[in-house]
C-alpha cells in the first residue's frame, strides 16, 4: 500500500513538474548538506533513544531503542492525524516486558518535552528577531509563563502517575471525592 502511494506520488510530481526540471533540481544539490542533514537526523534519532531510555530506566537497550525511535519517525511523518504514534507504542511491547501505563506515559512525556523544547527555541528565536521590549511585553510574558506552568503541571502529573501505584491514585481519589461538595461528584 505504502509503496504504491509513493509511486503515485512521485508519477504525479513527474508529469506535473517534468523530467527534465527534476533532473536539473536533483542535479544541483550539494553532497555535503544532503550528508549533514542526515547526519544531524540519525543523531537527533540517537538522542530520542538516550530519551526513551532514561524513560524506561535502562530495561531496553539504547540500540533496539534507536531502532524503534527511528521506525517510529517514519510512521509518524508518513501517516496522517499522528498516527504514527501507535507505532512507538507497538514497537514497546513488542520489544520490552514494559507495562501499558509505563508505555504511554513515557510517549505522553517525550511530548510534553518536546513542546517544551519548541517553547524554548520560540522564546529564543523571537529574543534574536524582535527587540528585547516586543518579546518581552506584558502579553508575552503571560503566554510564556502560561505555557510553561501547563508543561510543568503535565509533567508533575504524569511522573505522579508513573510513581505511585494504582492503588495509592484510587485512594486519593477517593479522598478527594469526600472533599469535593457533592455536586462536583
């Protein structure tokens, strides 16, 4: 299926485009950076290994975590909706004896790390672009620390699920159920 999208694809850009304009495109393109970014790409694959296996404490090895990290980037760039993402989580199990809930939180706070990360790099990208006063305007700094206050709470929250048992998050629930007023409940 995946291999007659592509050929679809690459029919339709060759009879849009022409031969002749993709030859002399292809023709142009220097060696050296078509190296580097791959380069730079097997090793930010590499450093999502050393991520997931921080995640998981060592229990996978960071060469079969590079394998799955960089199955995972194609599924996830080839498929619509993110989709993609279930492959991660496939390749887990598959893989590892990792419970679900360790699965899934540990996709869920890679994530939030990774929206961190663009939050950062928008923060420092815009202090080089724009004056030092634009960026840091009343409204900027509100989304600013907006953002980071959600991406600190998420990861609190998802490190208290990973941390404590089932059955220590039922009672609290439990306990907050006889806090909250009964209309909440």
């Amino acid at each position: 299926m995946s291999g007659a999208i592509a050929v679809a694809a690459v029919s339709f850009i060759w009879m849009s485009v022409g031969g002749a304009e993709i030859r002399s495109v292809l023709g142009s393109l220097d060696i050296r950076f078509i190296a580097l970014a791959a380069i730079l790409y097997g090793v930010t694959l590499f450093l999502r290994a050393i991520r997931f296996y921080f995640f998981f404490r060592g229990t996978i090895s960071i060469r079969e975590l590079s394998r799955i990290a960089a199955i995972h980037s194609f599924w996830n760039n080839f498929l619509p909706f993110r989709a993609g993402e279930f492959s991660y989580l496939y390749l887990i199990k598959k893989h590892s004896s990792v419970t679900d809930g360790e699965n899934v939180v540990s996709l869920v706070v890679a994530r939030v790390f990774d929206a961190a990360i663009v939050l950062l790099a928008l923060l420092g990208s815009s202090l080089v672009l724009f004056s030092y006063r634009q960026v840091l305007s009343r409204s900027s700094l509100v989304m600013i620390f907006s953002g980071i206050a959600l991406l600190s709470g998420g990861v609190l929250f998802f490190v208290f699920l990973r941390e404590y048992s089932r059955e220590r998050v039922k009672r609290l629930i439990i306990f907050l159920e006889g806090r909250l007023p009964k209309f909440l409940v």
